[in-house]
C-alpha cells in the first residue's frame, strides 16, 4: 500500500521502490531495528523485499564473525540464495509455455 500512494505521487517507477525497499530493510537491519519491528508487526515484515536487505546484512555480519573481512563477501548470499534460485527455476518455467515474439 505504501509503494502503490509513493507510485502515485511521484515520479518513481516500481524499480525505483524496489530499490529503496531493499536499501531500507538493509539499513533497518544494520541497526538491528528490522528484528525489533518483525517482532511486533509479526509476519508483515518478512515481505520479500525489505527482509531480503536484513538478510543480507545479516548473512555478512555472520560471516565477518566466523572469517573475518572476507566472509563479509563470502557469506552473503547464504541467506537469500534460495530466494535467486526459486526466481530463476520459476521464471523458467512460466516461460515454457510462452511464445517468443519477434
């Protein structure tokens, strides 16, 4: 609902939002604000985008602690993995049936 009144009073593109949504979750989680909300809104804020920037903080503080500086980069995507592999499997798939226009 905030994307759709943001989209419609400004000159933003769902892109745009996106990004903002992801770069929001990261920072709420870098302070450790996004555990603090996910607990009193509950399941509302485990939406795919901004928890998707928690994750990746959280996935890079985890690795710094176990490897060092270079677990921040090596431990990254451990968290949201799943989510690339499930949008590239399914976006395969839907486009199966689908017809290449030239």
């Amino acid at each position: 609902m905030i994307a759709q009144i943001i989209m419609d009073n400004s000159n933003l593109t769902p892109g745009h939002i996106t990004s903002i949504y992801v770069v929001l979750g990261t920072i709420l989680g870098a302070f450790n604000i996004y555990e603090k909300i996910a607990n009193v809104v509950g399941a509302g804020a485990s939406v795919p985008i901004m928890s998707f920037g928690n994750l990746l903080v959280n996935s890079s503080y985890e690795g710094y602690l176990y490897r060092g500086f270079l677990g921040l980069f090596g431990n990254m995507l451990t968290g949201v993995g799943i989510g690339f592999v499930s949008a590239v499997v399914f976006s395969f798939l839907v486009s199966l049936p689908s017809k290449v226009k030239d």
